[in-house]
C-alpha cells in the first residue's frame, strides 16, 4: 500500500506530478478540485450543496471537504493507496484526516513537497493564463493565490515533518527529471512502483 500526499504552491507542478506518480505506484490520485467537479457534473446531493456554495463565492468548508474525501477514499480503487492533491490544505483539514485514517489503522507514509522559487511559480502561472486565455489570471490573484497557500498550507509541513514523512523535492526542471527525483526519494523509503504489466 502507498498513501501520499503530494504538497507544493499553485504553479509548482504538483497536478502534472501528481497524475505521473500516481500511474507509477499505481494508485488513484484524489484530488478535492476534480471529485468536487465530478459530483456537481453528476448532480449528487454532495455536488448540489459543493455547487451552491460555490455559486455563492463562499469556500467550500473543511467538513465538508473532509467528507468528499472520506467518500472518495473509501471507494474500491483507494483500497490499495492513494496521492492525495489539494487536501489537507490546512490543519484542521490535517485534523480530520488523520483521524479518518487512523479509524483505518493506516497513516500517510510519504509527504512530497515540490520546492519552486515564488518567482517561478508566478512566470508559470502568468504563462499558463496567457495561453489558456485566462484573463482573470492576473499578477495580483496569482500573488494572493501564493499568499494563502504560504498562510494557509505551508504550516501543515511541520505536521509532517514532525513524523518523518516529508520528501522535498527540487521542481525546476524537465518534467521527467522531476518525476524522477520523486520516485527516487520514494523508492528511498521503501515504497515500490507498481508492476508493469
């Protein structure tokens, strides 16, 4: 079994990353934004009350987060591990999680930070917007974006940390490189890639 998280700024990769790693272990990657998506597409009761708030401009709160998560996670195809992307995105989040999974007898075993400089993160999110023609894409979002996540998100690495569990990973580079060294530090900690078949 192979639980991660995968942890890194808005611009960072960690979508990209995410999606390799998760096909080289094997797992399912559960992100908050797609399951959040995937329920309001399919018109669930979860997905009307996710759509109503976002339709309000409110934040979709942490219990509530928690519960798409603990739905998602209990699905047969988590059975055997998961990459968590976009939750725990603060402490409590942290909070609800760990006890979720401690319920199971199980616990995150890797954390995986992707570590870019602020200024490359905000060239590639400007660079994204421009090409995907996203005009409210601004230098001003994309800082408040990066400040929030430094408020916000950055403090549950020293959860982590604490334990043991965090792999910081360099993530200037090519994407192979990148997905290398997160295999690698993985790899160093005993997790084992799915088989090919």
């Amino acid at each position: 079994m192979t639980r991660l998280l995968i942890v890194g700024p808005q611009g960072s990769g960690k979508g990209t990353q995410g999606v390799r790693i998760a096909e080289e272990f094997g797992i399912p990657v559960v992100s908050t934004g797609d399951v959040f998506r995937a329920n309001v597409a399919a018109g669930t009761p979860l997905g009307q009350r996710v759509k109503a708030i976002i339709e309000a401009g409110d934040l979709v709160p942490d219990s509530l987060t928690s519960e798409v998560v603990r739905d998602r996670l209990a699905q047969a195809d988590a059975a055997e591990g998961f990459l968590l992307d976009g939750y725990p995105r603060n402490l409590g989040q942290v909070g609800d999680l760990d006890a979720f999974l401690a319920e199971r007898g199980e616990q995150l075993d890797a954390v995986i930070v992707l570590d870019v400089p602020r200024a490359e993160s905000v060239h590639r999110l400007t660079r994204r917007a421009f090409e995907q023609g996203r005009t409210d894409d601004t230098e001003e979002v994309i800082a408040n974006r990066l400040a929030i996540y430094e408020r916000e998100t950055a403090p549950i690495l020293d959860v982590f940390r604490e334990r043991g569990i965090v792999d910081e990973i360099d993530g200037v580079g090519s994407l192979d490189e990148i997905t290398e060294r997160i295999v690698g530090a993985l790899e160093a900690r005993g997790l084992s890639r799915a088989a090919a078949v």
